[in-house]
C-alpha cells in the first residue's frame, strides 16, 4: 500500500513521534494506522530506560472532581511544551485526575495532602483498562517519544458540610484545591459560599501560602525568621531598646506573605483573607472555616 503524506502527518498528530518513525512504522504496518500506533509503543518502550535521565521540567495539571464531596489535581511531566499540549498527552492526565478524585490510591503511609511521584501508592495506583500510573506513563513515553514522569498528586475528600474549592491557571501549570468547612448544609449552596470558594482558590493560586494560620507556622522556621530579622535590625543600627518591636513588625509582614489567612485578598487587597471570611460568614449567619488545601505548580521540584 501506498504511504501518502497525508497519512504521515495524521499518524505524526496522533502520536507526537517523529515524521520518519511514523513513515517507517505505516511501511511496516502496511498502511494500517492501528498497527502504526503499536508498533511505534512497541520501539519506544525499548527506548524508555535511555530517556529516563532527561529533563522532565514542563508538562501540565489537571483538575478532577467527584460530585461536590472530592477534588484531585495530578500533576504530569515532559520534556517540552509541546508534547505537553498532544492530546493522547492531555487525555493520559485527566483519566488519571478523573481516577485519583474517585478513590484515592492505597497506601498505609501518611504522606499529608500532597503526594510525591515516588510514592509506591501513587505509580501502582489503577488508571483504567489494567493500566497503572506507572503503566500510563510508559505508554506515552512509548508513543510521544519523550521521557515523562508522573509528577505530584493531591486529593481532598470533604468531611462534614462545605465544599472544595478548585481553580487550574488558564496555562493548566498551577493547580489548586482548597477544603472550606460550614455548619450548615444549605450555606455551602449558596452562590456567595461558591463564590468564596472559588475566590479562595484563585487566592492560593496567586499568592501561594505555606499554611493557613500564623499558629501553624513550624516554631523551627519561626524561631530561623525572628533570628535574621534581629540581625539585620542590629546590622542597620538600631538601638536594643527598639530591636524586638522592629521584630515583630517583621514576622507579622512575613505571616502576610506565607499564612493564607493573614494574606491580603487579591481582589481587594485593603481587607484579609480572615476578614473575607468573616463577612461572609455573617452573611450567610454561619461559620466558615478553611481546611486543607494544596497547590501544585508544574516543574516547582524539577530541580
């Protein structure tokens, strides 16, 4: 059977492997596009161990949520941007968002909200069809012809009333799920608690906070900020007397950056995340609280 070059270039759009390759695998194929795919799998997986050592600082994250009580965002990386935007790419990442929001992988371990991509749970965790994390990722590396790895991974199950707030930048590099809390049911229907959450959301996105209140903050890394901060007062030559007002003036603006609810609001930022919540909170004649949350952004531990 004739190759046609139209047949190359679909196979190319398909796969993402190299015009060459794909040429040589509808040759072999006879023409046969199906074929063609698993023949290209099969080469690249014999391939996939000399990629391995190869950058993997761009890629995507997908956000996945299951009814209104659970939210995973999966993070997968790749070597180039364009890779990352084929679609066999793209559609590997959200069945693995859409598979980690309805049940999360199994694992006697508490790795907190945020999972690394070496946690064994996480690469031996179900996708579809058989098919492992870890299996999905070879499969790609087979067909795309780069090395990939999946990245981190964060799932929120709602305990109580709330909702989970979720905002994914417009670019799919920085995700966010957040875990808001209320007493009564009917307040987390509202279009104002919605609102809140996706506000949350975005806030995190934008501003990445290490906790959500100043209590939280590790008294190790406190006790490190309060120490430089003496320093560089005495350094500037300030009297003792004034020393540990000018300290606390200095942690307080470092609990602004780091602490969620201490941060200004990105849409008005005269008034905090805490008295964001208040408002709303009276609002709505309930108490609003703000549970977990995670943010991941793609290529952040590429080092």
């Amino acid at each position: 059977m004739a190759i046609t070059a139209q047949m190359v270039k679909e196979l190319r759009e398909k796969t993402g492997a190299g015009m060459m390759d794909c040429k040589k695998a509808l040759v072999e194929a006879d023409g046969d596009e199906q074929k063609a795919i698993e023949e290209l799998r099969k080469k690249g997986l014999s391939k996939a161990a000399k990629k391995a050592g190869r950058s993997t600082s761009e890629g995507l994250i997908a956000l996945a949520q299951e009814g209104d009580k659970s939210a995973a965002i999966v993070e997968l990386l790749c070597e180039t941007d364009f890779v990352a935007r084929n679609e066999q790419f793209q559609a590997t990442l959200t069945a693995m968002a859409e598979s980690v929001a309805a049940a999360a992988p199994a694992c006697g371990a508490d790795h907190g909200v945020v999972h690394s991509p070496c946690d064994e749970c996480w690469l031996n965790h179900e996708v579809g069809g058989g098919k492992t994390v870890a299996d999905k990722v070879k499969d790609l590396i087979a067909v795309l012809g780069e090395n990939m790895q999946a990245g981190r991974y964060a799932r929120i199950e709602l305990d109580g009333h709330g909702a989970i707030g979720s905002y994914v930048h417009m670019n799919s590099k920085i995700g966010v799920i957040v875990e808001l809390k209320t007493l009564k049911a009917e307040s987390a229907e509202s279009a104002e608690f919605q609102a809140l959450a996706k506000d949350i959301a975005m806030q995190i996105a934008a501003s990445s906070p290490v906790c959500v209140a100043s209590t939280e903050v590790p008294q190790d890394l406190l006790d490190r900020e309060r120490a430089i901060y003496r320093d560089q007062a005495l350094g500037e030559g300030k009297p003792e007397n004034v020393v540990e007002k000018i300290v606390e003036g200095r942690v307080n603006k470092y609990f602004k950056e780091i602490c969620l609810l201490d941060q200004p609001f990105i849409k008005e930022d005269k008034k905090s995340i805490s008295q964001l919540i208040k408002e709303v909170s009276k609002s709505l004649n309930d108490t609003i609280e703000i549970g977990r949350f995670a943010r991941l952004q793609v290529g952040e531990d590429a080092e």
